[in-house]
C-alpha cells in the first residue's frame, strides 16, 4: 500500500507532524507533469536543505486553513483528554505493553493536554501496525533495546505479543522487534522527476537528518526500462561518487517498448512500486518503511507477493528461505558450513513466487556487508553499510526465465572441459605423492571411474604456494605424467596468502611481488601482513591486472615442472588466522562502522583483512566480498593462457558473475545425514545464482566417514554437477576402494551411472552457457502451478526430465518422492507411474538412486568407461518416455570437450531428436566433425501402448524386442550422429 502525505499543525509554529493516510498504488501514480509542478533540469545542482531535527519544517498555509486546523486541533483535545482520562484510570500502573512512545527529546515539548493527546494518537498509530509488518527501528546487536532507547530514534515501542515472541527485547537477531517504525518516520520527498531516453530520472530531498551519522539529503534516482523484462533503478549521490561494483553489466541504449512492469512512484514520501502489467501482482513496493541513504547506512524495505524466497547466498538453510524474522548477513568468511552465519561467498540475488505461479527475481548489486531481513509480512529488508543502491527487477514469469535474466545481466557461465564433469578424488592428508599414486592405482584396478586426481597443501613445501615438498611429493610430476597416460587429469590447491618471511632472494613469489607492488597494503600504505597456513602472509591484491600477470608467470613457472590441467582456489574469502593485521588495524568508523550487520565475530576484520586495507580499486571495506571472484578471474584468464584450453577453476569463496570463470564447492561439510541433505538446498541455490558447476563434499569433509552414508552420498554426488569426494587429515580414507565389497560396488555403479549420462549432463552445461539455464533444477521449476513443488528440497531434477530421488536416511531400504502430475517412468526398467500429484513410496536397497524420466522427453546416453575420454566416444542410446499421445523430445550438444569457445565460433554439432506419431526423427540443426566419430546403435521407448508388428529405421526392416510393460527397443542400429535419420514403427 502507498501513502500520501497530510500535514497536521501544532500550536507551536516550528512543529510540523507528518501522519499518513494508506491509499493503493493505483491511487498515487504520478507522472512526469504532476510531479514537475517546478521542472528542475537534470544537471541543474539541487541545494541541500538546512540541517534540521527529526520534525520537519512548518509549511505556509492559509489563514482558512489554519482555522481548520485549529478546529480539528480543539476536536482532537478533547477527545484526546477523555482517552487520556480513560486510560489512566484503567490502564496498568506497572505494565503498558501497548503504550505509545511520547515525543523524542529532539521535539518540541508539549504540556498537558497537548502530551495527552499527542500520547493517545501516537499509540492507536503504533498499535495498528500488525506484528509482520514491524521493521526494525534498532538492529544493532549486542544491546537491549529500552523504550528509552527505542523513543530516542523517533520510533514505536512495543513488547511483541505473540506466543512465540521471547520476553525480552531482541537485540538485531530475529524476531518481532519491539522497537519500530511509525507510519510517519521521516523519509525522502521526490521534489522533481523528468523523462529520459532509457525512463526517467527525478531528485529526492530529505528535511530531516536520522540517528545514523553523515546522511546524504539529496539522491539522485533514475529508472531505466532496460527491456521488457528487466527494470534497473539506481539511487546515487549527485554531488559526490560513491563506490560501485566493478563487474561489467549489459548498458542499455534504448527505453523498453513493451515492458512487462508498470512503475508506479509516491511523491510524499518517496516510493517505488513495481507492478507485473499482466496481473496487477506488486513485485516491489518500498513505501512499507523508509528509506535510509547515510554514508555508511543505507537501507530500503519491501513487500513480497508470497513467502516462496529463494537465492541469497550463500547460507546453510533449506532451498525455500523461512521468512518468519530470517536475517541473512552478506560478507564472505571462512568458517564451516554452518546454520545463520555468513559463509564463504555473497549473492544479493533473490527469486520469489506469486500467486498462480508466475515467478520474479531481484538483483542488488552492491559488494559491501550487509544484513538482508525476511519477515512474516511477508516483507524483505535490505541492510548495507556502502556503495550505492543499484537494483534490478526480473519479470521473468516463469523461474526459469528469471535466472536467464539475472544471468543475462551478470554474465552466462563458462561451459567446462569435459573431465569437469567426471569422478574427482581429493584429501587432505595424503602424505607423499606415492601414496596419492596408490589410491589411483587401486581405482584403475577395481574399475571405478575417475577423470581427476587432487591434491591438497600436503604437497607444498612448508605450505608455500607454487612449491614442491622436495622429500614427500618428489614423484609428483612423474605422478601427473601417469594420469595424463591414462586420460586422467590432476588438479591443485593455491591459498592466496604469500610467505613474506622467506629468506630475501629465496621465494620469486613474495620477492618479484614486492618489485611489483602486487600486494594489498594496510592504511598506512605498507604490505598488510596477515597469517595463514605457511605463516606470516602478504596477500596479493586480485583488483590489480598488475597481479594478474604476476599470478599467471607463477603459475607458468610451476607448470613447466608439474603440467597440472586445473586450479582449486581456496581460503579466498580471504582467510586470515588472525584479525585484521599482525599490527591490527586503524580505530576509525571502516573498522568500526556506525552499524554492523550480522557477521560471525561481530567486527569486519574478523578472521580476514583490516577493512581499511588498501587494494588497487578500492578499500577493502568495499572489495571484501570480491576477492574469490577477482582470483578465480585472474586463474582462469592464466590457465587458459598455460594449457590454451578451457580453464577448470573451483573456487570456495564467490560473489556475483563467478559463473564466468570457476566453479564452486559448499564448503568443509561434515559426515553426516543432515550434512547429506542440506547440499542439495546448496546445489539448487547455486544453480539459481548463476554458478551451474558445483558440489559438495562425497562422504563429508570431517568427521569419520560411515560406509552406509558414503555409498548413500556417492549416489547422491553422481547426480551433484560437479562431483568431487574429499575428506580431512586425520581422518580414515573414504575413497570407493576404503570400504566393503558391497559398498564398493554400488558406489562403482552409480558412478558407472553418471558416466553413462555424460552426454546429458554436457547438453544441459551447454544450455546454462548459452542461455543461462539451471543444470540441477527445483522441481518447481518445471511445476511453478504446483505449489507442492515450492519446498522440495530432496529431490531435484536434472535438466527438465530426469527426477532424481535419493535416499537421505539411515537404515532405510525406501524413500518417498513426490511426483507432480503427469506420467513418470522408471528409467531403469521403463515401467509407468501415473501421478495425480502425489507423494510414492519408493523401494531403494544400499545399491539403488532412484531415477525418473518425465513423459515427452529423449535422453542420449552412452555405455560407460573408466574415464570420460573413453566413454565419450562409445555408441548412443536414446531412451524416449512418451506422453499419452505418443509425443517426445530431446537434443544434444556436441564438439571436442576441451577447445575455447567453441558454440561462439560455431564448431559444434547439435542435433534434435523428436517423437510423434509412431515416428522418433533426427534433425542435425548444425554439424561438425567431432558428431561422425559418434554412432546411434540402440534407441528405446517407454510407453508404446501396442506391440509393433513391423519396425523400419530409414525405410529400412530393422529387429526389435517389445516388453510387457510397454518399452519398445531397436538395437544394432548403427546410425551416424552427423546424419539425419527415422526410426517408425506401425
């Protein structure tokens, strides 16, 4: 709901009461021409207004309507003594639960009745403000907030009243704050706004300073109809430039023509009200609180259609966010996974459901600590300490169109070498190069499949980067060499902290980095020096291309001695064993600002850099939140260089448009259930951030592994798109051959499994990279209708048709999945479930994931090899699930697996694969020669209502078996991918 302004006067003639009337939006649109009333040219200098207490001026008015004020002042009076009177002789003397705060010291004192009335008015305005819909007047944790406390900011004081709430004031955690805004809390005034090429721009004025210090009174706001679907506003300082986040972003040159949103702007306060043109659904309103634009405070709130809120990384939480009082802080740490606490990276990204299962996102786009606050309303507030206010809105409709936009905006991902998409194997604690050769060998002879081999620091010297331990891991580069001879690839771990206590002359890192001034300096202007794991560190300072020429000669120099094929960038948040600096770090308000959001050890330098640290861009006040992505940028852009293929980067710590050059990992997991579960909210979360490869530890990081929860998890992983088993030092192997015959073999099977969807998996990385697809998607994706889909986070799908359904739970030789409507098939067997929307139990013995193909779908598969190189290059096997009538579709996307760019320089094949009428036919959109290495020798069909009596593929009489339950198979085809072909059957 929008407010529009009317001015109370008081007797004194330097008080002025703001009060609001709610009106709909619809009510209070403004154009141009009504909010120009005095048009003030774009470029022409707005004048501050006179610093002024938190009441407002006294406008002019009318000697009539002055006397009408007068008399409604008399009215008030007297009905305000009888309220007064009533309330005092039957109120509490001890408690007032719902009493209304009186005047803040900074007002105008008032006597007698004056107080009363004033008392009474302002605790009936305060009152009809439901519980949900309190923003938080006081968010600073550490305190009790007191009515004294709470009255000094202007704001409402009232002990929440539901069952649930706690019995005393929460201090900036979560709950319903007893401390909030009134409806009149002074905001910003929209004083002029005009039209522009891309929308329209306008200046904002606030008359009256708030709590938080250096508020900046006049914004400059401007709108831009980017495209039909995606609205940019941005809310600056005019008189001075701020920070902004420096990631590229698409510049739009021309207004939308159709846009699918309308804006609609209050003048009094300052508003914003988004609205989808097709149904009237508000997607943004931000006249539900005021707003806050301080030097290191700036804050906005709004409404949301629905409580379905996803995004916000990067937490431990379920997919669909709690908005019952969920405050989510932003700021990039090193800590374990772990529930209501920033982690390693920071997504300011959320997409939201409305009703009838349109879908729309959100982006903001700043880079500094923030705090983002969900409440049952349901509402959302957005908390940060600096930059500017840039946001985006995405009308989508549909959730996965959303994420297309966001990405469009944000950069695709990068498509990666095919071995990103095999077996990784990885621990901390293999203590020489030889016994990391040894598990590999025991792979090989089992028959397990791996394509990549890591290491973790066990392999530097003295945990220095770019070293080798010259005793324990001598064999390395013979080690790598072997892999190679097999297919197999290896991959390392880099810290970004640099030893700087080496002997000068000892270390080319740290020595050529000072020559090159590549290192992040403390205020004072010297190398900060922090400590990590080799020791005393200098850490180098990514926004610098200086340092990006100096990390890749680094890491060309190591290659020529261990031609490793991939980076694993790690402790990039960046990490720091102590607080800020080995001198600490400067008292002043960026180490110290006036608010702090949420962050675990409550200070900014907590377990990282000084926030007054000095980087090439900026302070790292700003680019805290950036380093992960400015390294894995800087890796990418030298690996590519090294082994001029496409670079394969894992990176702990992201921010976003990371998808453009690494991958992404959950984090030091544990080994248990609840750590088993809660990576799929991880992997659906991070394919909606833009970040398609990425996964959680196989088996958990620490703590022992048990055998029935590693085979359960190596399920699990084959279907993570990025698939890696990793554990700690200390703790017993987990890799597949650590464990029982019986376990061994299932996991070796599921992993057989992945391999054989290899060219399902490359297809949907393919989509993500040219369109911005999901690769593991929620099911309510694909069923936005169905709100039963909205919380799933047990089962996702692969692309739009592959189900999967694993099991999560100890002891259990089942599993429930719930199938939305339609026809779904067993993809094992072919056999026919029909669901009118509804949850199936499943049988799930230790050795079996269940999977399911959606009806209307082609699946390509391959039969399965030790490695992806191999396996690459076996036959096809399409696999169709049918739709009642008979109907499918499927494509592939194909070309050599590992050259740069190889769907922007068009050497790729793609082909489409349709079913109808009795009929599957191959369409070759585009061709290339690695498709006619490939054959097609075996297609099946699920759901072939009647036993064929003749089968033809290309005209052709071709044998084939018919089941029972309806799977129609033609084997020994022996079709050319590159060509056109026809398998029908009457």
């Amino acid at each position: 709901m929008l407010r529009s302004c009317a001015y109370v006067y008081s007797k004194d003639p330097v008080v002025r009461m703001v009060s609001y009337k709610r009106l709909n939006p619809e009510d209070v649109q403004f154009s141009s021409a009504v909010l120009s009333e005095e048009p003030r040219p774009a470029h022409e200098e707005v004048p501050e207004p006179e610093e002024a207490s938190l009441l407002p001026r006294l406008r002019s008015c009318s000697v009539t309507t002055g006397l009408l004020v007068i008399g409604c002042l008399l009215l008030l009076l007297c009905g305000g003594w009888l309220l007064g009177t009533m309330f005092w002789l039957h109120g509490s003397s001890n408690q007032q639960p719902h009493r209304a705060p009186p005047p803040a010291p900074a007002q105008v004192a008032q006597t007698g009745a004056n107080d009363t009335v004033a008392a009474a008015s302002d605790r009936e305005a305060c009152g009809l403000i439901p519980e949900a819909g309190r923003f938080d007047c006081y968010p600073e944790r550490g305190v009790v907030v007191t009515r004294a406390l709470c009255e000094a900011r202007n704001c409402c004081f009232i002990p929440a009243s539901s069952p649930s709430s706690s019995a005393t004031p929460p201090s900036g955690g979560n709950g319903v704050p007893w401390c909030f805004y009134p409806l009149d809390f002074p905001s910003y005034s929209l004083v002029s706004i005009n039209d522009t090429s891309l929308g329209q721009e306008g200046w904002l004025v606030r008359e009256t300073k708030t709590y938080y210090p250096a508020d900046i009174l006049t914004l400059a706001v401007e709108i831009r109809y980017e495209t039909d679907t995606r609205l940019r506003v941005r809310i600056t300082d005019p008189s001075d430039a701020r920070y902004e986040v420096p990631i590229s972003v698409p510049t739009a040159t021309k207004k939308a023509e159709s846009p699918d949103y309308v804006v609609e702007l209050s003048k009094e306060p300052f508003g914003l009200v988004v609205k989808r043109r097709s149904t009237g659904a508000v997607l943004l309103n931000t006249t539900v609180a005021p707003l806050f634009y301080a030097d290191q405070f700036l804050q906005f709130s709004t409404s949301l259609p629905s409580r379905f809120v996803y995004g916000l990384g990067e937490h431990r939480s379920t997919f669909l966010h709690d908005v019952q009082w969920n405050t989510l802080t932003m700021w990039a740490r090193d800590v374990p996974p772990m529930e209501q606490t920033n982690l390693y990276g920071a997504h300011p990204f959320y997409l939201a459901m409305e009703d009838g299962g349109s879908a729309h996102g959100f982006f903001l786009l700043n880079s500094n600590a923030m705090d983002v606050v969900l409440q049952p309303a349901p509402a959302l507030t957005w908390r940060t300490i600096g930059g500017i206010l840039d946001f985006y809105v995405f009308l989508g409709p549909d959730p996965g169109s959303v994420i297309e936009q966001y990405v469009e905006v944000i950069g695709f991902p990068a498509m990666p070498v095919y071995w990103a998409l095999g077996y990784h194997l990885c621990r901390w604690g293999y203590s020489t190069s030889d016994s990391t050769w040894e598990v590999v060998k025991k792979m090989r002879n089992y028959g397990i499949p791996q394509d990549v081999q890591w290491n973790d620091i066990d392999y530097m010297d003295q945990f220095l980067d770019f070293t080798l331990d010259p005793a324990k891991f001598a064999t390395l580069p013979d080690l790598v060499k072997d892999l190679h001879a097999h297919d197999q690839r290896y991959v390392m771990i880099l810290d970004p902290g640099i030893s700087s206590v080496q002997p000068e002359g000892s270390y080319w890192p740290f020595d050529e980095g000072l020559k090159r001034d590549v290192f992040i300096k403390d205020a004072e202007g010297k190398t900060l020096i922090g400590k990590v794991w080799p020791g005393l560190t200098a850490y180098p300072d990514f926004s610098d291309n200086v340092t990006h020429e100096w990390w890749y000669e680094n890491l060309r120099r190591f290659h020529e001695n261990v031609p490793f094929d991939g980076l694993w960038i790690d402790m990039n948040e960046p990490s720091n064993f102590l607080d800020g600096s080995t001198n600490g770090c400067p008292s002043n308000s960026l180490e110290n600002p006036p608010y702090t959001p949420g962050i675990l050890g409550g200070l900014l330098r907590a377990n990282t850099l000084c926030a007054t640290a000095r980087q090439k861009q900026s302070i790292h006040y700003n680019m805290h939140s950036l380093y992960g992505l400015m390294e894995a940028k800087a890796s990418a852009s030298a690996l590519k260089r090294i082994v001029a293929k496409r670079p394969f980067v894992i990176s702990r710590s992201t921010f976003p448009s990371q998808g453009m050059y690494s991958g992404h990992w959950l984090g030091d997991n544990r080994s248990q259930w609840k750590d088993l579960y809660s990576s799929i909210a991880g992997i659906l979360t991070f394919n909606l951030l833009g970040i398609p490869l990425v996964g959680a530890d196989v088996c958990g990081f620490s703590e022992e592994p048990q055998e029935e929860l590693c085979v359960r998890w190596t399920q699990l992983g084959a279907f993570y798109p990025f698939t890696r088993n990793h554990n700690a030092i200390d703790m017993k192997p987990q890799d597949p051959t650590a464990f029982s015959s019986l376990a061994r073999t299932a996991m070796k099977e599921a992993l057989l499994l992945r391999y054989s969807l290899f060219p399902v998996l490359y297809t949907l990385f393919h989509h993500a990279h040219a369109h911005g697809h999901t690769v593991a998607r929620p099911l309510m994706f694909e069923f936005p209708k169905d709100v039963r889909t909205y919380g799933i986070d047990k089962q996702f799908l692969w692309g739009k048709s592959l189900l999967v359904t694993p099991v999560l739970d100890p002891g259990v030789d089942y599993v429930h999945g719930y199938f939305p409507e339609g026809l779904w098939y067993d993809y094992y067997t072919g056999d026919a479930l029909r669901s009118k929307g509804e949850e199936v139990q499943l049988h799930a013995p230790l050795d079996k994931i269940n999977l399911h193909l959606r009806e209307g779908s082609v699946l390509t598969t391959q039969a399965p090899n030790l490695t992806l190189w191999v396996s690459s290059g076996q036959p096809l096997h399409l696999v169709s699930a049918l739709t009642d009538d008979g109907s499918a579709g499927g494509d592939l996307f194909w070309d050599d697996g590992e050259s740069v760019d190889t769907y922007e320089t068009d050497k790729y094949a793609y082909v489409v694969f349709s079913v109808a009428q009795n009929a599957m036919t191959s369409q070759v959109l585009r061709s290339d020669v690695e498709a006619t290495y490939i054959t097609v020798e075996l297609a099946s069909f699920y759901g072939v209502k009647e036993k064929p009596s003749r089968v033809l593929v290309n005209s052709q009489d071709a044998t084939f078996t018919y089941r029972a339950n309806r799977v129609l198979t033609v084997a020994d085809l022996g079709l050319n991918l590159s060509q056109n072909f026809t398998i029908s059957w009457m």
